[in-house]
C-alpha cells in the first residue's frame, strides 16, 4: 500500500483534545501526526468497536457484516460465536473465523464458554473445558466468551471453574453474563475473573458490578434496550464504560450501529472524549486488541467526520484502506457456502396439543416484555376447549412450542406466552437463543404446525403462517441462523418478512428477536425449553398446569 498523507481537526482521546494535524500512513500504519496552523474542518476519530455482539443475530456472514458495519464507522467487533457453535460445535466457530478472515474488517472472536447453555435443552454441539481450552489457545481467539452459567460459577461447578482457568492461564479477558446478580452476589461472581457484563438492566445492579471490579457494557440492540438506565455512567464512571449491540437485525444493521449510540450520548450532553472513548479506547484496552487509536505506530484504522454537532461518518479506513465512503461500502461482497445441521422431521398439529388436567386449571404464562430480555411469571386461568387448553386471543395468552432440530422426531414443548398480540396465524424461527431449535408462538396448533413445518423444510429460517395454508418463509442457510447474501438483500427480506408478522397483529418493535430470546434459560423468569417449561428463578422445570 502506497504512503499518503490526511489533514483534518485531529481528536485525541488521550490528550483529550482536538487540534489540526497531518498524519502520515504507510505500510497501513500511522507513521507521523504533526500538529500544523490550519487543517480542513472535518475530524479525524479513532474508528468505533462494539465490544459485544453475536455476528449470527445480523443474519449475515462475517464478511457482509463488516461490509456495511464500516459504513457507521465501525472497525472492529468482540464478537462472541456461541450462537453457530450451538449448532455446529467447534466447526462452526472455525468458519466464522475463516469467513472474517476475508474481510478487512477486524473480528476478534472468544471461545464459547456455554455451549449448551445449561443442561436443560438440547443443542447440536457440547464444548467441554477441554475443548474451550484448545480454542483458548488459539491466536484467532481473543477472550472467554460470556459465562452465562452464573449458577456454576456461584457453586464452584469444576466444568465452568476450568474453563475460566483456562482463560486465565492464556492470558485472556473472561467476558461475564449475569442479569439482575446485586451486591455480595456480584462481588462473589467477579471474583473469580469475570471482567464485563453486558445484561445490567438496573442502573443500581452496574453499580455494584463496578464496585465489584467489573466494566459495564451498555448494550442497544434490536431486543434488548439499556442505554436509558445505564447512560449516567458516561458521566460517573466513563473508565468502566462500553457500547456494545449484543443482537442486532439486519434492517436495523443498514440504519445504523454504534454510531448510533455515540450521536445519541452527545445530544444527552455527555462528555465528548468520555463518550469516544467508550466507543473505542476502552474496548481496544479492556480486549488488548490490535486496532488503531490513532497513535503513531498504530493501524490506520480511523474515520472522518463532519462536525461535533452531527458526527455524519465521511470515511472509514482500516489499515489505512479507505473501506467506506459518502454512506456507501467499498469493500466487494464475499460469496459464502453454508453449514448446517438439522434433523427434525415435518410435525403434525396434535403434537401441539396439550390435555387440561382439570376442568378449570391456571397455567403458568410467559410475560414477554418490550425491550428486555427478561420475563415475567403469570399465573393465569386457562382457556379450555373440547379438554384441550387453547390459545386465548381476548386476553393474549397464546401457545409457544419448541421443537428439537437436532433430533428426527424428538417430543413437541409446548406451553403459553403473553404479549405477542396476534389474532391469528403464527410466527416461527430457527434463530433461539442459544441451542437454536425452533421456536413458534400462535393461535391454533394448525398454524403453528405450518410455520414449523416450513422451517424443517428449509432446513432454517424464519416464517410467517398468515393460516394453515399460507407460509411465507425467510430462509437462513447458514446453520438456520444466517443468510447469504448481501446486508441489503438480507435486510429487504428480513424487512418484508418483519411486515407481514406484524400484519397479524403483534404491536412489538422486534418480534422475531423477542421471540428468538424466550428459549433463553439462563435469564429469568419463565422460558421454553425443548425439553419444558423452564422456572428461571428456581433453575428447574415446571408444570404449565399449575396444580
């Protein structure tokens, strides 16, 4: 790569000032900034890092992932891969390394530290301390992934004590995953080495992980939403601070990424070189990652903006490439070849069924709530019809199933949801956190039947059955989880598919990504596991009849 030169208002989050500089790059690397009288107005800016986000929630590859990515600004991701190694194990992780690995774009993947998540579910794939060790080990991995299993962690389980040593021992970060854990909880969850959690949801509970020792990730992403509660730490501890997405969808993708998050801190009037630097410089220190931060001896990974006012990204460099432009990608889009793995063979609607135990029972219901993760418990008297308890479209308590991809023929769990408002039809994906069976939430076993069946047939995706006899499905190829073209051609897709959801009358901003955590155990209060109704709280199965 030729040397050249780039003028502009220089912003140094280590001096914390801005002033007009010349930087010389060469080689893909910085080797000169002098300060000079006068400079074009527009700034030069470290480029932005979410430092936490599952590539597979996008729908996209590696490769057109970054290919849009860079067009916010954005120029590396901490990218944990537990989604495709749920399903694929090992294989999975190696391909997304080999994918990333034909971009520019600068992933920096952890080794996967729940998979499964728990012992409750059934995935494709087990990675046991032994072989996280072995992907520990590897110059292509970066950090522990989130240790979801806070219950092992708080008990001493020897599994997940020797996957955190292993990480130790690598010299690597421990990622941590521990929604609503407080005061000696936390500190006892820290102590072992976890360094981060992302699911704080209560500005209290980021408090007392920071006085555990911990950094706070805000996370904004399609489901889950924390900036509100969480912002002031911006301005009292903006050391312990990160931007982060978690999931984010595609059509959302193409709007924007932490950008998003960098615009919004200023207008809220937080300090500018506290809010660059959650964006950037901590993510880069915290994960010791090789990604500019506009020092001499540094990669040119920077960008260009207009102003303070609006921060419009002009350009985006990685090794001193210029990968974006203007609101439009330089980089080529990667054909990919997928991999899979899926068993589950078509389902008839009686599988869907579940017999009333009494003439008059209360069932457990799933709580879904808007921008969250986690749900509540209800119990609720149940609606029965010819002894069958049914959906209830009057008071939107609807049926929710999970079916085991993994497995021909493997028993249908099946239980009750609130919040999903549809008044008819059903809504299915092979996207649910974390194991990725197929989840489904619907009116009639008729319809939810549908939806699955579309999905076994495609072998992963994500559908709407507007009735029995009319399925519209989106597929993803790779591992049921991701598309393979482009981040606009998915994002259209996914779009129209997002459209006709709504269409049976679900009011949620995100219903496939709330949908896709409601098989999530490790947050409480109630999910759906392929194997049953899961108590969160009491990390137990439970009955959806309650006796």
């Amino acid at each position: 790569m030729s040397a050249y030169t780039i003028s502009g208002q220089l912003v140094d989050l280590f001096a914390r000032r801005i002033y007009p500089a010349t930087i010389e790059v060469d080689n893909g690397r910085i080797t000169m900034i002098t300060e000079v009288a006068a400079a074009p107005a527009h700034l030069i800016m470290p480029g932005y890092i979410d430092a936490h986000i599952h590539i597979e929630s996008s729908m996209l590859a590696p490769t057109a992932f970054g290919q849009i990515a860079v067009v916010h600004g954005t120029v590396a991701t901490v990218s944990d891969p537990h989604e495709i190694a749920n399903v694929c194990g090992k294989a999975g992780v190696q391909y997304m390394i080999d994918n990333s690995k034909l971009s520019p774009f600068k992933f920096f993947f952890g080794a996967p530290s729940c998979v499964p998540a728990t012992g409750f579910e059934t995935a494709g794939a087990t990675l046991d301390a032994a072989a996280v060790a072995e992907l520990l080990n590897s110059p292509d991995i970066w950090y522990l992934s989130e240790m979801m299993n806070y219950p092992g962690v708080l008990y001493n389980d020897p599994q997940v004590m020797a996957k955190i040593a292993a990480a130790h021992a690598a010299g690597k970060p421990v990622d941590g995953h521990a929604p609503g854990l407080r005061g000696e909880v936390a500190a006892q969850y820290a102590a072992v080495g976890i360094t981060t959690d992302h699911e704080c949801f209560t500005l209290p509970e980021a408090l007392d992980k920071i006085a555990a020792g911990m950094h706070i990730l805000i996370r904004e992403g399609s489901a889950a939403k924390n900036y509100e509660a969480l912002a002031p730490l911006l301005a009292t501890h903006p050391e312990r601070v990160m931007f982060c997405s978690d999931d984010k969808h595609p059509d959302e993708l193409v709007l924007n990424h932490i950008n998003a998050l960098v615009k919004r801190s200023l207008q809220a009037g937080y300090n500018l070189y506290d809010v660059l630097r959650a964006a950037s410089v901590n993510p880069a220190m915290h994960y010791n990652l090789p990604v500019g931060l506009l020092r001499i001896g540094d990669p040119a990974d920077f960008v260009v903006a207009d102003n303070l006012s609006d921060l419009n990204i002009l350009r985006t460099y990685l090794d001193g490439r210029l990968v974006a432009e203007n609101g439009a990608s330089l980089l080529p889009f990667v054909p990919v070849t997928p991999i899979n793995k899926f068993m589950a063979l078509p389902k008839i609607p009686g599988q869907f069924a579940i017999k009333a135990q009494s003439p008059a029972p209360a069932i457990r219901v799933i709580e879904a709530i808007e921008g969250q993760l986690v749900t509540n418990c209800l119990t609720l008297p149940a609606k029965v019809a010819n002894g069958m308890l049914v959906s209830d479209t009057q008071r939107d308590i609807l049926k929710i199933a999970v079916v085991n991809r993994y497995l021909p023929d493997a028993p249908v769990a099946v239980a009750f949801i609130k919040n999903f408002c549809l008044s008819h039809g059903a809504i299915a994906s092979t996207v649910a956190h974390d194991c990725h069976n197929i989840i489904a939430v619907g009116v009639t076993d008729e319809s939810i039947c549908a939806a699955v069946n579309a999905l076994i047939d495609s072998k992963g995706g994500i559908a709407v059955a507007t009735d029995a006899d009319n399925v519209n499905v989106m597929p993803l190829p790779i591992a049921g989880l991701m598309a393979t073209g482009s981040a606009h051609e998915v994002a259209a897709q996914y779009t129209a598919i997002d459209k006709l959801a709504k269409s049976l009358g679900t009011t949620m901003h995100a219903p496939f990504m709330t949908l896709s955590f409601m098989g999530l155990l490790v947050i409480p209060a109630l999910k759906l596991s392929d194997l049953g109704l899961f108590d969160g709280a009491a990390f137990k199965f439970t009955d959806v009849e309650v006796s």
